[in-house]
C-alpha cells in the first residue's frame, strides 16, 4: 500500500483536538460492529505508526502502518497502536458479529461496504442512506440521524477519510465503515520557472549569478544579497544574460500587488475560498507527506456531510502565472452537524398515567431549546385500548414551537374532565441553522378508566391497558381512593370470599366474554356510591350447605344498575340477589335468576327505589318473592317475571308508591291459595295496569 493515496491528491485528514504526541485514529472504534472494520490513522503529523491484532507490543510483533487497510477479523478483536518513536499507544477493543443484512430492505447498501468496509466517494455526488436505517458521520458525532441523502459540495478540493456509522433501531445492530472522499475538478500542474524566488511575498531572492537584474525603472545590477519589495503595489522584474548575446534579449515577470484571501459562504452551505486581486492568481494547500505545492486552484471549496462538523486553519500556497509568491492562512468553520436531540424525561414511564405528569425537556447547553404541547385531547370511547401510534391521534392540534428561556425546562401535565386526556410534546435544539431531531413524547392521563384481565400477569399491575390488574383487590384498593372509575374486563372477574367495599362510583364495562363470578360467601358492598355493570354474565360459584351467604350485593346509600345483564345466584337456606338501604336498583334487558331452599327474592329494600323495564326475572324457592320493598318506589315496565316453590308473590310492597304496568306474572306454585301477583298495604299507592297473569 502507498502512504499516502494517491500522489497528485491534495489530503487533508481533519484532526478534533489532535494535540502533538497523541494517536488519532479515524477507524475503528470500540463497541460491536456486525461487519469488519478498516485501520485509519491520521497522520497528519508524519509518524511511522506500528499496531496488532492480538494484544501483543505492535513495535515486536505487529505490522508497520503504511495506510488504510481492512482488519480481517471476527469476534473479539484487540488493537494495539504505536509510534515507531515515544511511548504513546492506543488500545481499542472491538467485537464483529458479522451480519450482511440479509432479507432486510436495506441490504443492498450494506452490501456497498461489506466486504471492503471503505466506500469511495466523488465530491458533488450523492450516497442514499436508506430511509429505515439512522446514521452518525464523523468523529465525535452526538446522535444518530434518520437515513437521507448525503452529499459534498462540487466544489470541494480535500480527499479526506471519513467514519461513519449506521444503525438498524429494530434489529439494533451496527455498522462502521470508511468514507474515503475524492474531489471531482483537480487543479492544473504547469509550473513557470524564473531565475528568481519569492519568500515572505515581499522578499526576492535571485538564484541565478550569471544574469543581471532590474526591478521596475531602476538600473541594472548584479544583486549580491535579496531585496524587499513593497507588495502592495505591482512590480516588474527584468533579467538579462551578463554574457554578450544577439540582441542581447531580455525577460521579465510582472508581480501584482498582494491579493485578499476572501471566504465566501455558498448556496450549498460549503465555503468557497477565492482571492480577490488579479485574475491570474491560483492557490495550491501543501499536499502530505510530500510536503509540496502541487495543484493549482482558482477557488478551493471546504464542505461536509450533513452529520458532520469540521474547523481549523488553512495555509494556502498562492501562485501568479504559476510562480509561487507566499502563503495566506484562512481560518475557517463549517458546522452541519444537528445538536443532540433533546431528552425528555417524565413521571411516568407508559403510556398511561394515573396521576398528573412532571416533564423536563434537557437540550444541549448553548443551543436554543424550542418545545410544543398540544392542546389536551378528550378519549370519549372508554372500550377502546389506545396506543402512541393509534390512528386518532394523528388529528391532535400542536400548539406552535416556543424557545425556551434556557437549555431545560420543566412543567406539569393535568387531567381535563372526568375521562382519559391526551398529551402530546415535541422538542429540538438549534445551534445556528443546525436543526436537532424532534423528540416526541406522549401520554394518556387517566384517573378514570381501568382494565382488568385476570389472564394478563404483570410484575407492575397499574390498570393500564399494558399492566391490567389481574385481580379485583388490586383493583379495589386503588379505586377506592378515588370517586370514579370505568372498568374495562376482559374475561372473568372473581369476587373474593368475604365483604368486599366499594366506596368510589364505578362502571363496568364488557370489553371481551366479561363474567363476574363470586364465591360462594363473597359479598360486595356499595357504600354511598354508585356500581353500574353492563352487558355481563354474573354467576354464583357452588355453594355448599354450610355457606352463610344470603345476598351477591349489599347497598347502603348506594345505586345498583345492570344492564343487558344475565345473573344467576344461588343461595343454601334463605337469600336475595341484593339487599338494599336507602337505595335505588335500576334493571333493564337483563335476565335474572335466583333461587334458595327456603326464601328467595330478587331485590330485598328499605326506602329503596327499584325501575325494571324488558328484562326476564325469576325467583325458586319454598317462598320465592322478586321484589320486596318497605317504604320507596317502583316502577316496573314490559318485564316478564316467574315465581316458582310453594308460595310466592311478583311484588311485596309496603308504604310504596309508583307503576306497574305491560308486564307478564307467571307462576308455577303448590300454594295458590296464599299467593298473588302484587300484594300491597294500604299505605301503598300505586297504579298497575295492562299485567298478565299466568297461573295466579
């Protein structure tokens, strides 16, 4: 291999922070790559460098460095580089798993560098990052940045490596290669020889003693030493053989007065560097290792890949028709890599939160921070399990993009209303005209809707459509310390033995083959609240003889309402579906049964409100009542009701007020004689009309 890749080029390998006696290495780096990796060492300070491949002293047993080459290795790799002179080394530890991207989208460009781990690369041509795969170019690059098209300016003179990294975020694999640029124009090689040199621009030296010498309108001489000249202004220098010659001829060279070195920014956001003076100028950048003046360039451009900063100071040789006059320094920067995306850091870390949100956005320090919330989204359909990426929140309103007073910032999220609300924040950081990605972060607050699935085992339950709770004293703890919940269940519910509390206002809700099932001695309670349940099955486990259980709900204060319902409760000796107080029970398209050895009802109520309407509802036992009601109201509409045992009544009413009106009473009782349809005492004033009755 050359040192140097190719002798006409003009290199330039761009060092950050490359202080004399340290190692600079372009490529590798340390971490796990899925393709082999190329050896590039900056060596722009001229060193002999040696390295191995084992971990061994490179200066005994390794390989002298003598330009890029791929490291044929796999696995675990240890890379050891040194100076031929001095003591500093640098030690790199990397590990290849080889992947090539096979049935990916993207495999034909991982394919580009595969196997050489170089990509060489024209100025002014474009390399097509694949939109699916993130890139970080260059040293010391922040963050990867979504695949896109990459490009250098045309102009642009420098052939320079490059390392650049891409990264699958599915897979999460990686790779490293080397972009090694090319320019597309070369400059012209003719050099124009005098009997002259110029140090310094103002310093002329006269190398030949054989010629005579006249600067401008002066007189001829033979110059023993060099002399001064004022390069501000243009000169002429003459010569002439001192040997007699036909016609004695004599030559001359015009100098131009000292030309600026201008830097000009193009439309392309590359520097064009160009001199404002003569048009016969031509600049020349000191070509390495040869360290020699070789192209000539009218104007000389600097650029690099979005993703990539570069700054430092240029010497730039300058030469008029070819002659070389002195050099000009132009100190330049060209930033076009994006800040770090900014990190936002929150409360809560799903998707769903039961409790307001605290957020602080961090953007890199001394880069403008710029943040936008979206006005709060109301989720009205409380069966729907939502997502970051469901389609609703595709119409959210984003407020405009406020900059920040400092580089972080920190606010709350609130709840709006009495349902799940939707957030969504987005963030960048600017430096300059570099634009961060945007950093998106969303949530749902919601203190009002739950979901339950006992089939679903999480570490961290949380009621969350991800963590349900998976058993109903998980859900119960946290609902009581609130006033409302709506509860999504999916599959079967089991109420747990013994009196179960319900203090906040609930709703269940059948997201998918909803039961409630209760054992046989479980109770729940509905304390000063309301317990509204729909579209369920609810069923009493097998009781056994001994149980003392005689009632599926206890109501104190409370309101009880099932819709679409099917019940079925059985009880040992005596019991009813629900026992209120101060009540209201609300039925309606339900079918209900209950049944017990000796006394069964439906509702059993104390200043209770009861409305049943289209529902099927039947009550077995020796003495089996549906409703029975001291002292409230009932209205009952378009129902069909059965009482069946040894005697039995649809309605047991005292001190009771309402309407019972379109409704079948059935039943199939031994003692008719002490049975009716609606039995009522004479506090009692309600209006029954259009009933059938069927075997009262």
């Amino acid at each position: 291999m050359k040192k140097h890749l190719l002798a006409f080029f003009i290199i330039l390998l761009i060092s950050l922070g490359n202080a004399y006696g340290q190692i600079s290495i372009i490529s590798p780096a340390e971490g796990k790559w899925c393709n082999k990796q190329m050896l590039v060492i900056d060596t722009n300070d001229t060193s002999e460098y040696f390295y191995s491949l084992n971990g061994e002293d490179p200066k005994t047993s390794g390989f002298a460095y003598d330009g890029p080459v791929l490291i044929d290795l796999t696995g675990d790799v240890t890379l050891r580089i040194q100076k031929a002179t001095g003591k500093e080394e640098k030690v790199i530890h990397y590990f290849v798993d080889p992947q090539n991207g096979e049935n990916e989208s993207y495999s034909y460009f991982i394919n580009s560098f595969y196997d050489t781990g170089i990509i060489n690369y024209t100025a002014g041509s474009t390399i097509s990052i694949p939109y699916d795969l993130y890139y970080s170019i260059g040293l010391g690059s922040e963050s990867y940045i979504p695949g896109t098209d990459i490009y250098l300016s045309q102009d642009s003179v420098f052939s320079r490596c490059l390392p650049c990294e891409i990264y699958d975020p599915v897979k999460k694999s990686k790779w490293r290669f080397v972009i090694k640029v090319f320019p597309q124009n070369y400059g012209s090689f003719s050099k124009y020889e005098v009997p002259f040199s110029i140090t310094d621009w103002d310093t002329i030296n006269f190398e030949d003693k054989d010629l005579i010498y006249k600067i401008d309108d002066e007189y001829w001489e033979l110059p023993k030493t060099s002399r001064k000249l004022d390069r501000s202004v243009p000169h002429t220098i003459s010569w002439q053989s001192l040997a007699y010659e036909m016609g004695n001829p004599i030559e001359y060279f015009e100098l131009p007065a000292k030309p600026v070195l201008t830097k000009e920014l193009n439309y392309d956001g590359s520097i064009i560097l160009r001199l404002d003076g003569n048009s016969e100028y031509k600049m020349s950048i000191l070509s390495q290792p040869d360290n020699e003046y070789q192209e000539l360039f009218y104007n000389i451009g600097i650029d690099t890949f979005y993703g990539d900063s570069i700054s430092g100071t240029l010497t730039v040789g300058v030469f008029f028709n070819s002659v070389f006059q002195g050099e000009l320094e132009c100190s330049y920067e060209l930033n076009k890599r994006p800040p770090k995306t900014p990190v936002i850091s929150a409360t809560n870390k799903s998707f769903y939160s039961r409790d307001d949100v605290s957020l602080v956005i961090s953007g890199k320090e001394n880069c403008d921070l710029y943040y936008s919330i979206s006005e709060p989204f109301l989720l009205t359909d409380n069966r729907e399990t939502y997502n970051p990426e469901s389609s609703i929140f595709a119409d959210v309103q984003m407020k405009d993009f406020v900059k920040a007073d400092s580089s972080q910032i920190d606010f709350n999220l609130k709840a709006e209303g009495e349902g799940a609300c939707y957030y969504a924040i987005r963030a960048y950081s600017k430096d300059g005209e570099n634009v961060s990605q945007t950093a998106s972060y969303s949530v749902v607050i919601d203190k009002y809707n739950y979901y339950y699935c006992e089939d679903v085992l999480s570490d961290l339950p949380d009621g969350t459509a991800d963590h349900p709770y998976n058993s109903f004293k998980q859900f119960l703890d946290v609902v009581n310390k609130g006033r409302f919940a709506k509860v999504m269940i999916r599959g079967q519910m089991h109420i747990p033995s013994g009196k179960n509390t319900l203090l906040s206002n609930c709703y269940f809700i059948n997201q998918e083959d909803g039961e409630i099932i209760f054992a046989e001695d479980s109770l729940i309670e509905v304390k000063s609240s309301t317990l509204q349940i729909e579209d369920f099955t609810i069923l009493q486990e097998n009781i056994s003889s001994s149980s003392k259980n005689n009632s599926l709900f206890k109501l104190e204060n409370a309101i009880l309402d099932l819709n679409k319902c099917q019940i079925g409760a059985s009880f040992s000796k005596n019991g009813n579906l629900a026992d209120a107080f101060n009540s209201s029970v609300y039925i309606k398209d339900s079918v209900i049964a209950v049944s017990a050895v000796k006394y069964a009802s439906v509702i059993s109520g104390s200043k209770t409100n009861i409305k049943a309407e289209k529902s099927i509802i039947n009550a077995t036992a020796a003495t089996s009542v549906i409703f029975s009601i001291n002292n409230g109201t009932v209205k009952a509409n378009e129902n069909s009701f059965k009482v069946t045992g040894q005697i039995g009544r649809i309605f047991e009413c005292f001190a009771v007020t309402g309407t019972i009106t379109k409704n079948d009473f059935k039943s199939e009782l031994t003692n008719k004689n002490s049975s009716v349809a609606v039995y009522t005492d004479k506090k009692c004033n309600i209006t029954i009309s259009e009933n059938e009755d069927y075997g009262f």
